[in-house]
C-alpha cells in the first residue's frame, strides 16, 4: 500500500487520468444500463429474423419506401406507442427496432417495453450499418396489411 501512495505522488497525471477515465467508463455503462437499450450487430439481427422476430421501421414514410429491410413493418417513430396495440402476439417474441443511424429506434424501444414487449433490441447503427454490411434491402410502400 505504501508503494501506491508513492506512485501516485510521483505520477499524479497518469493517477489523475487513470481515475477521470474510470468515472467515464462508469457513466458510459450507467447511462446505457438506464436507458434499457439492449442493441444487437447485424449478424445477430439476421439470425434472430430467420428464427421468427419481427422487425419494425421506425423511419419515415418516404425513407421507409426507398429500402427496408426484407419484411420488416413500417410504424413511424411517433406513432409506435398508439400502434403497440396491433403488434401484441410478438409481445414474447423478439422485436428488432431500427432506424437510419440507430438513436430514434432506441426511444421506439422503450416505448415498446413500456408497453409489455419482453425482447425488444435494437439494431446497432441502424440501416446505415446494414447497409455497409451490404446486407439486401427492399424497395417500396407497405402493403395494405402493414407488412413490408
């Protein structure tokens, strides 16, 4: 013990940055602790698509018809909390939210915990990682349905 108190007396840059990063690393995990967003890479996204998750759009329209993932539903970030209703027989299944970079989709993904859905993630860096993936997207509107 006596030789850390002398280290950190030698070396009281290195101890103050040693001590300023931990508290940066303790904020980073709390923060993402609190806001329950539990995200997933691409290559889990499409295993857990071919074993029967759903994945919601959470872009807009005119975004949504320009390329989608292959069979994903289309409900606006806005409308996600009204529209949790017609989604309610994936409520124990898993749910993939995206968007284009991955931050609108994270607060769709607490509004469908809030609303009972127990296996919500959320695709890390949204399409825009989907796409640097070269991963295949659809082109066009939704059908009558609501599905992609």
């Amino acid at each position: 013990m006596n030789r850390f108190f002398e280290y950190t007396t030698n070396h009281p840059f290195l101890v103050t940055a040693a001590a300023i990063l931990a508290v940066i690393a303790i904020v980073i995990e709390l923060r993402q602790r609190a806001r329950g967003s539990n995200s997933i890479g691409t290559a889990d996204a499409v295993r857990l698509q071919n074993t029967g998750a759903l994945l919601v759009d959470v872009r807009e329209g005119k975004d949504y018809e320009a390329g989608h993932i292959i069979e994903a539903r289309h409900i606006p970030a806005a409308e996600i909390a009204s529209r949790a209703e017609s989604l309610k027989k994936f409520k124990e299944k898993p749910v993939i939210v995206y968007c284009d970079g991955g931050f609108t989709s994270a607060a769709a993904a607490r509004q469908l915990r809030a609303a009972g859905f127990n296996k919500v993630v959320t695709l890390s860096g949204g399409l825009n990682s989907w796409r640097q993936e070269n991963l295949p997207l659809v082109k066009g509107a939704a059908k009558k349905d609501g599905k992609g």
